[in-house]
C-alpha cells in the first residue's frame, strides 16, 4: 500500500513510520511527504530516506479549498492510497475529508474522546486524570474524531509538567503509529457502520 504522510513540523512520528516502512514485509511505502510548512523540520527525515516531499504552502491559496484540493492533486499523483497525518496541523475541509473518508489517518496524543485539540497534555495534567495516551484514528471532518483504530495508555506521574508527559505519550506514539499503519495497511482493520472492525487474529 502506497501512504502519503502529512507533517507540519518536527516529524517524529514520520520518522517513527519510515523506520517502520524499513522492515522486510512491512505492508506500506511512503510514497510522498507533504509538508504546509516550508521549513518543516520532519521534511529532512524524508530527504535522508530518499522519499519524494512537497511543501504545499497554506499561505499561498486563497481559500482552504484551494489548499485541499492541491493537497489532493498531489497525493493522487503520487499514488497514495492511504493518507496519514503525522503532525499536521491544518484543518481539512469536509469536502477532502469525504474525497479520503476511511483512508486517513491520524494520530493525536490523548485517548480520545478526551482532550480533543490543542495543549492536550496541560488539560490532562490540569484534569488531574492518572492514566493518558494517544489515539490513531481515521479523519472525519471535525477535529479528532473519527473510528478509533489502536490506543496506547501510559500513565500520568505526579510531580508531572506538560512536557514530561508529552515526552512519555510521544515514546507510544512512535509505537502505536506503525502498528495501527500496518493493521489499515494489511486489511486487518477497516471500517464498517462509522467503527473500526478487526480481522480475527489481530490481538
Ligand atoms: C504528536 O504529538 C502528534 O500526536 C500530534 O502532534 C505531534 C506531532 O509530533 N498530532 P511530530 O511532528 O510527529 O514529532
């Protein structure tokens, strides 16, 4: 299976997938990166892996149906069959969120329904819950939500910032990402009636 992965920024997630797309009969190839940003960090993890990128500027359409729809020109011409965001940090019209419906992932670092949007780790340190995580989902057109496909929890320490526990929730991130790419990518795990079903052997 062909992914097209969509980054913003840093990329760890990215480079979590590339690593993951390494190893013999892992079921996808990235076939392109795109970035919104031009001096996206995670855009070298690409070049070094010798995967085509683009940076497909926001600033440089009129409307956010414009962008979409560049953003679509290009997956489509890279062949992806499956799109991931990994990082990206643009909302996406509902008319590209349906163009892709139930072949777009993405990852956000809470366990879902909880802490949608932004600052997620200060809102769960502030909530005083003991148990956080992260979610791979498929992409409906309000933010982070969708079918859930695999979470990981870890736990909420005391003594706690936002930035120790972004950094424990990232280290699971890098975990869960390549494994829910691979149950999507490998047909093990699909959607039907709006929730994800699985294939009887995935643990
Ligand atoms: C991750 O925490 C991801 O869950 C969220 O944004 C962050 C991106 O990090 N959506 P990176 O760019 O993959 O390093």
């Amino acid at each position: 299976r062909k992914i097209g992965v969509l980054i913003s920024g840093r990329g760890s997630n990215l480079a979590a997938l590339i690593e993951a797309c390494q190893t013999p009969d892992y079921p996808a190839e990235i076939a392109v990166v795109i970035s919104n940003r031009p001096g996206a960090p995670g855009l070298q993890f690409a070049e070094s892996a010798g995967i085509p990128t683009q940076v497909i500027d926001h600033k440089h359409f009129a409307s956010r149906t414009d962008f979409d729809r560049a953003l679509d020109d290009a997956l489509r011409a890279a062949g992806a069959e499956l799109v991931c965001n990994a990082g990206f940090m643009r909302l996406l019209t509902p008319e590209f969120v349906q163009l892709w419906r139930d072949r777009q992932l993405n990852i956000h670092p809470s366990l879902l329904p909880a802490f949608r949007g932004l600052d997620t780790h200060e809102r769960a340190i502030a909530s005083g819950v003991r148990i956080s995580g992260c979610t791979v989902h498929f992409v409906r057109a309000e933010m982070d939500e969708g079918p859930i496909v695999a979470q990981a929890a870890v736990p909420v320490l005391p003594g706690d910032d936002a930035e120790a526990l972004a950094a424990r929730v990232l280290r699971a991130e890098h975990q869960l990402y390549p494994w829910a790419v691979r149950l999507v990518a490998s047909g093990a795990a699909w959607v039907e009636d709006d929730r994800v079903v699985y294939a009887p052997d995935v643990p």
